[in-house]
C-alpha cells in the first residue's frame, strides 16, 4: 500500500505485514528491516476514507495518532479491512460482532528475529467480506482515537495538504504516549469548538515529568521564540504545577496558535504574573479584589512567533447563587471595555440557572484580547438556542459530540474577541464556543 509519513506527509509505497496485533511495514518485500510498526489496539479504529484525490483510502486509528494508506485497487480495501477489524477484535478478547475470522499469517516471522533473511510472506484474509462495523461502544475507544474521530467531522480539516491539518497532526504527535504513564498517571484530553465549526482549541495536559520535554520540543517544532520558551521555565518555576499542558488554536481560514497552560489551583495575584505588565492586567487585579475572585484554576499562554504576547487566567465567578454569578460576570464585560452580550443570549444562559459559572480572561500588553462567561453543563434545550444564536447547525454539532462519545459539553461559553486580535484569521465580536471534556488515559 501507499503510505502517508508521520512529521512529513509525504506518501511512499510500503510493504505491509499484519501479525497478531502488530502491522509492520518495510520498503520493499525482500527489505530484512521493518521501517515501523502500527500496534493494534482495543480501542482503535480501521475505517474506509471518502477522498476524491485519493481513492481507496484508509485509515487507522490508534492511541499515537492516525495513519493513512490505500492499495492500489479498490477491491483490496475490503479484504485490509476485515483483517484489520479481525486484529482489533482480537485485541479486545473476542470475535467481531459480525463474526469476522482471524487472518491467516503464512510463515511470517518476526521482523526483528529474521537474521537478516528475506521476509516475502504475505498476510491473506480467510474471506473477502466488505469492511465490518467496529464493535464495542465509545466507551471502549481512548480518548486520542475520540479526537481523530472528531476531527473528521470538521469540514476543514478535510483539505488535501492542509497546513492547519499538518499543524494538528504535529501537535497530536508530541503528546506522550500511554506507556510513558505509570500508576496513578493520567492525561487528560480537551476540546473546544465554535457553534459554526470554523474556531477549535486543542488541549491535553498531565504530569509535568512526561511533559516538559515533548511540549518544549513542539514548542521549537513550530517556530516559538527563544525568549517564550525562557519564559515558560520561568513561570514554571514561580508557580511549581505539578500538571503543565499544551494547547493548539485553529480556524476554518487558516489561523494557527499554540501555547501552554497550567491547570493548577493557585491566587490571582500569581497568576497575574504571568501576564504581561500593562493596564490590562492592573484592571484584572483590581477587578478580582473588589469581587472577591482571589484564586484562579487555569493560567497559560501564546507561544505565537510575533507580539504582543497573550495570556489567559480562568477562575470561578464569585456568587452565592447563580444570578450573583451571572451578574458579577456581566459586571466584567461591562469594567473590562467590552460589549455586553446580546439579549437573546444573557436570556438563554438564564434558563440553565446553575451554579458554577467560570471566566476567561485573556490580556496582552496591548489591551485586553477575549473576555468568556463559561456556562456550566448546560441543558440541551441551551445548547441548542447558543448553536442557533451562535450561527451553527445543531446537526453538524451532534455529529461532532457523537464522534466524542460524550452526552454533552462541559461548559457553553459566550465570549467577545476584541477587534484587531482576529488577525483576519479569526472571528471577532461575539461567538459561542462549547468545551467538552474528552477524557483520560491513565497509567497501569
């Protein structure tokens, strides 16, 4: 078959050995060294792609990342793919719900153990059946498999040498693999999209000890200065989480940012600190002491390649209920400079009355950039009302929730992008976003 690459998508013809749960592939039939191996995994998923400019695509979906390949006729996707479920089902202790047979292996042997001999045996479906139908619910699928499926249900993230795409698959592959988590380990994974689908925000985080290195490996990957990257040790060091995470910004023209972020439980006035000096950050601190938002839960940053640099600080509203919560939180749009938001929308958020409201407040040394109201958990009847305020399809937006496997979002969050800081790649003024938590990976 004919392969896509991993950091380079480049596409180069491969040949494929599938043994137990292991699919190898070498240069050439006779190559004695296998170039990688793809693991076979309970959780992954081994689809048919509809591509145009590539027929017979397909994929596979793992807890690494998502490979690619197609034969060269289409009446060999088929036979790849039932013997590819057959491996899946075999991972997961039992046969597919369709009944699908193992493959047959023909004197393979172990790539590693072959002493440099030819390997020329191929792997042969014991039937021709069509492609079979995964088994097992979400539940069973990892979170890194959830996020590849989501992703395909965005329409431009379907492109043919996307830049945006390359971007996620960078990202994707500089979060540590399960096997670096040991006991009481875990990864969490997040996302977040706008109600047209044109705005996303890719987030993981988890033990700093795992992280640290790939983030600052991305970090240099994708052209962050020198200086920011100083800056994160610093921080880091000022506030000592024992949790760090990368984040990743896209849109539907084209927009790309990146940056970290600390999910920690820590005082404003530390968060502050990582901000930029500048009148925006001396109204936050202001702000917060008049309303008793003394602590934050969330602090991080842009690692974009120009200034002005951003930071974002997320904290609980204050309130005893949640009208005070919804007014202090209005109360900021209003102090910070920023517009209100609409009628039909304060209306909407009122229908969830519950408790727990969050903001998201990011500055720069130019200004304030975004200013969020996080809703939480709302009830359907308000997603649906934000979708169609926020300009979505509802459709489109249960399509991507299903591909996540969860039941709804975490948060609703009604924000305001200043103008100038959309950089024409991102929309500015008012938006709905909705934040869903994904899931974890944990450690053994």
């Amino acid at each position: 078959m004919t392969k896509q690459g991993g950091s380079y998508k480049s596409w180069k013809k491969r040949y494929f050995i599938l043994k137990d749960n292991k699919l190898y592939y070498f240069k050439g039939p006779k190559d004695p060294d296998f170039t990688g191996k793809i693991d076979i995994e309970s959780g992954s998923i081994a689809k048919e792609e509809k591509d145009k400019k590539k027929p017979n695509l397909l994929s596979i979906g793992t807890t690494k990342r998502v490979y690619y390949m197609h034969p060269d006729r289409p009446e060999e996707v088929g036979p790849w793919l039932t013997a590819l479920q057959a491996s899946i089902d075999k991972a997961k202790g039992g046969a597919g719900a369709g009944g699908v047979s193992s493959p047959r292996v023909t004197s393979v042997e172990n790539p590693k153990a072959t002493g440099g001999q030819q390997t020329t045996s191929t792997t042969t479906p014991t039937n021709n059946a069509g492609p079979s139908k995964p088994s097992g619910g979400s539940d069973s699928m990892s979170p890194r498999v959830r996020l590849s499926l989501a992703k395909s249900t965005v329409k431009f993230l379907q492109e043919e040498d996307s830049k945006v795409l390359e971007f996620w698959q960078i990202w994707s592959e500089s979060i540590p693999p399960k096997e670096d988590l040991t006991s009481g380990m875990a990864i969490g994974f997040n996302v977040a999209i706008s109600a047209d689908m044109q705005k996303l925000n890719w987030r993981t985080g988890g033990p700093q000890n795992i992280f640290i290195q790939k983030m600052v490996d991305f970090f240099w990957n994708v052209g962050a200065p020198e200086s920011e990257i100083d800056r994160l040790n610093d921080v880091g060091a000022l506030i000592n989480p024992i949790k760090i995470g990368s984040w990743i910004d896209m849109s539907g023209k084209g927009g790309m940012d990146g940056g970290w972020y600390f999910p920690v439980d820590i005082p404003m006035s530390l968060a502050i600190q990582a901000a930029d000096d500048g009148e925006p950050s001396k109204k936050v601190a202001s702000w917060s002491e008049q309303h008793s938002m003394v602590s934050v839960f969330y602090v991080g940053r842009d690692m974009g390649a120009a200034p002005p640099r951003q930071t974002e600080i997320r904290a609980k509203v204050p309130g005893r209920n949640w009208e005070e919560q919804l007014e202090h939180g209005l109360s900021a749009f209003r102090d910070f400079g920023f517009p209100e938001p609409a009628p039909e929308v304060i209306a909407a958020v009122k229908e969830n009355k519950k408790e727990g409201m969050c903001m998201s407040i990011i500055t720069s040394s130019e200004g304030f950039v975004r200013l969020g109201l996080l809703v939480p958990k709302p009830d359907p009847s308000v997603v649906l009302s934000l979708c169609q305020l926020g300009g979505g399809n509802t459709d489109n937006l249960a399509a991507f929730e299903g591909s996540l496997g969860v039941e709804g979002p975490e948060f609703v969050e009604v924000q305001y992008l200043m103008k100038n800081f959309g950089y024409g790649v991102y929309k500015e003024g008012s938006d709905i976003v909705f934040h869903y938590a994904v899931g974890e990976e944990r450690g053994d």
